[in-house]
C-alpha cells in the first residue's frame, strides 16, 4: 500500500494514465460518424485472419504484466486475464467476433479495474482508524 505523501502513489497514476492511454488506442479510438459507437485498433487488426487476433494480445498482456508490476493481487490479474482471454476467443470468430469485440472492450475494462483497485486502497489508507470504547 502507498500512503499519501509516497512518490510511488504519483508513479502508480503516471503508470495508469499511460495504460488508459493504450487501452483508448485500442479499444475506442475511432467513432463511427453520426453514431456513439467507438472501436480501436484491437478490432481493425483483429480482421486480419488468424495473425490480427493474435497481435492484440501483445498489448493485453502489456496490461497485465504493467498490473502485475505494479503489486496488483492475484484474483484481480485473474479476472483481467479472464477478460483478455474472453476477448480473444471473441475476437477468433470471424467477422463476428470483431462486432462483438467492438462492444467487449477488454483492455478498458482491464484498466478500470486496475484503477478502481488502486482508488480503493487508497481511500482505505486515508480513511481514519476506529477507536473502541
């Protein structure tokens, strides 16, 4: 855990910012005009046959070892990796696979989770300790 004065905290928001910034690339970074639908580089690679697929895990598990480094718990990499795996099997079905990996958004979901991980420990460290009577 890092208290509030650690510059290790500062490191942690540096180090989750910059894996929003590649999870947006990959998962939202263009618009289909004139709707609210969003995808990203993981579903135009992901049409190449076979190889696209592939390719994306590259940035996934960049995710994941980030989070791992970073002292995220075990159940927490797990779940991550469930939602990467489940975005590869998604993605594997052709044609299919990269409408419905446009709506997953794993690598979102994946540093969301890492952040919400992150802002909970922190609200727990800042929060003040009961006195019992």
């Amino acid at each position: 855990m890092t208290s509030v004065n650690d510059p290790r905290a500062s490191s942690i928001a540096a180090r989750l910012d910059r894996l929003e910034r590649l999870a947006a690339g990959m998962d939202s970074r263009f618009r289909i005009p004139g709707t609210r639908i969003r995808f990203g580089w993981d579903s135009i690679i992901g049409l190449v046959p076979g190889l696209g697929d592939v390719a994306t895990l590259g940035p996934a598990g960049y995710i994941l070892l980030e989070a791992q480094r970073m002292g995220a718990p075990p159940a927490l990499l797990g779940r991550m990796a469930l939602n990467s795996g489940l975005d590869w099997a998604v993605g594997s079905v052709p044609l299919l696979g990269d409408l419905l990996d446009v709506w997953l958004k794993a690598n979102r979901r994946n540093v969301a989770l890492l952040r919400a991980h992150f802002e909970d420990s922190k609200e727990a460290e800042q929060r003040p300790l009961l006195s019992v009577r």
